[in-house]
C-alpha cells in the first residue's frame, strides 16, 4: 500500500482560457491582458501526510479548479504544488500531453460518479486502474477492488450494474475506484453532493470510517459546512474572485470526536450538550468566513 503523501503548495494561481472555458490541461500559461478570467490566486498551504484538508466555498469559486490543479490536469499560471517534495502541477504535463512528475501519486475522484452503465460494480471499481496501469496483472487490482468492495458493504452487489444501485452505493463503488489506484493523495469533489440528506450523513460517517481504515493524505471540496467540518483535520474557506484561501484552522476535535458527532448528525442524537455546541460552533466561525466582506 503506497504510503500517504505530503503536500505542499506555494504562489498558487490559476484561470480559465482565452475563450472563458476551463481548459482540461493546460500547455500555456495566461498572462496578463490575454482576457483569460483569473480562478484562483495567492494560494499557499502545507497539508500533512495522512491529514484531510476540507476546503469549503460556495458555487462557483473554483473549488473544483483546485483539485484540477492539484491533480494535474490543469496548469497553473504561477506557482507550484508538491507531492513529497517532487512536483506535480506546473511539470505534470510535458509539451505533448504526457503524464510527467507527481501527477501518478494522486487519485481523483469527481463530483459524479461517473460509472460506467454496461459493467458490473467489480468491473466498474477496477476500470480506471486497469487502464493506467497496462502492465499491472488484472487478477492482482481485481482482487484489490473485490476487498474495497467487500469492506464498503457491497459484497452482495459485485456483479450489480450502476442502474441496480442506490446513489450511495454508486458512490461507494466510485470511491472503491479511486483507492484501487493506490495512491498516496486523494481529492474528493463534493462526493456527496448528489445525494440526500440522509443518505448524505450516512455517508460522512462511512467516510470517516475508511479514513481511519486507509491512511492516506485527502483534500476534499465541499459547499457543506458541516460537512467540512466534520471530515476535515484542518478547515478552509476559498473565497473572492480571484479566490485565495481564507482561515485556515486546524480542527477543534480530533478524528474520533468527529466520528462521534457524525453518528450524531446521522441520526444517534448527541448524547452530551457539549458536543452539540462544539459542532454549532465549529460551523458558525466557518460560515463566517464565507459572508462576502
């Protein structure tokens, strides 16, 4: 199991392309006067290997851009991320489009769960692995997969197909997905954000749980404030245009404290008033922070 990854981003800025549409990868930085619209800028932090930085922000203001960037797949225009003191973003992509420097240390997984509809949860959860790694034995992912699976609850929907399952079990297989690949970053784009209320609190608890279960560095996006502060060791607002990232805190409760307040949320009540305030006023010093100035 790849051990998890320490994280590291200085002078971060990033946009769109001349023609305002985000650019999937970019070759070319943007420079001033070009028109291009500026995403993100000044963003500056250090994330401990084996931590979740929850960055919360309202729609739009590029919190998804971030990930881009931090996973490789979009090039800053200044700036630089570190994966394990080796760089991704600005070097991710030689002139060709090809993979280079950390990109292959990152895992992803989307806002959607973007299952495949003609393959089987198995089939589904070793797909992307498969194809990044043409030289790994497909026995030796599936069997990885199989295990995820089996540890998420779905061992009785292996051989289900995406329109068999509920939203929370499709985005169980979708992050079954992302941690075949094995790596030592994991960014999560508001995961939960397609689903219910209920399903939506079931969720954070579980997620927690495979947290525990599965060191790993993790960043998730989310425009859930007591989702974020719940799921993340260490909080933060992206915020204004361009956005830059705004009280960085690190969390008042430890892991197990959250996990106790997440079954809470979920339904088992809060057993003493205090973890009731603690987690009301978590939030309110986050929602703060996103009131426009």
């Amino acid at each position: 199991m790849t051990e998890a990854a320490q994280l590291s981003v200085t002078g971060l800025a990033a946009g769109y392309d001349d023609e305002g549409e985000r650019a999937p990868v970019r070759r070319r930085p943007v420079h001033a006067g070009s028109g291009a619209a500026p995403v993100l800028a000044g963003i500056d932090f250090e994330l401990p290997a084996g931590d979740c930085l929850a960055v919360v922000g309202r729609s739009g203001c590029g919190k998804s851009t971030l990930l881009h960037v931090l996973a490789g797949l979009l090039e800053p225009e200044s700036g630089a991320v570190m994966v394990d003191h080796a760089p991704v973003a600005a070097s991710a992509w030689d002139r060709t489009g090809t993979p280079g420097g950390r990109a292959g240390h990152t895992a992803y997984m989307f806002q959607q769960d973007l299952l495949l509809p003609w393959k089987t949860a198995l089939g589904n959860a070793t797909f992307a692995a498969q194809m990044a790694r043409r030289g790994s034995r497909s026995a030796e992912l599936e069997e990885r997969a199989r295990r995820l699976l089996l540890e998420f609850g779905l061992g009785a929907a292996l051989d289900a197909l995406p329109a068999e399952l509920s939203g929370g079990m499709r985005q169980r297989v979708a992050l079954a997905r992302t941690m075949v690949m094995d790596r030592g970053l994991i960014l999560l784009d508001e995961p939960f954000g397609s689903l219910d209320a209920v399903t939506r609190a079931e969720m954070r608890r579980w997620l927690l749980d495979v947290m525990a279960a599965h060191p790993a560095t993790w960043v998730l996006v989310t425009h859930d404030v007591e989702e974020a502060v719940l799921l993340g060791d260490h909080v933060a607002v992206l915020h204004g245009r361009p956005a830059r990232l705004e009280g960085w805190r690190r969390a008042d409760l430890d892991r197990a404290a959250r996990t106790r307040l997440a079954a809470a949320v979920d339904g088992e009540g809060f057993e003493d008033a205090a973890d009731a305030r603690a987690l009301a006023s978590a939030t309110a010093a986050v929602r703060r922070r996103l009131r426009p100035a």
